[in-house]
C-alpha cells in the first residue's frame, strides 16, 4: 500500500443506485395539472403548474 485509500458506499452498489427524488403529480381540473418536487437532494420543496397541449408540456 502507498498511503492511498478508496471509499466505497458502506451499502453497496444497489444502495448508490436508489430513487432519492419524489415527484408527485396532482389533477386539478379539466387541462390542468401541478408538479410537486417533494423530496430532493438538490432542490428545495416547490411545484408548479402545467397543462398537457398537443405540442407537448406548457408551463
């Protein structure tokens, strides 16, 4: 050994690999919708609202 060391995810590679982001989409009526960022390593608590067009999301 020269000195170095190596870290490694004390719960392996299936641990490294998890879900750590929760999105929950909500109804609210007839063409709208709301996106909620509810977990997050990176972001802070937020949501906002969206309809679903034929060109494709419109915020």
């Amino acid at each position: 050994s020269s000195g170095s060391s190596c870290v490694t995810a004390a719960l392996g590679n299936t641990w490294s690999h998890s879900v750590n982001t929760r999105l929950i989409l909500q109804y609210l009526g007839s063409e709208r919708r709301q996106i909620l960022i509810a977990k997050s390593p990176l972001a802070p608590f937020t949501s906002f609202a969206y309809t679903i067009k034929k060109e494709g999301l419109v915020l």
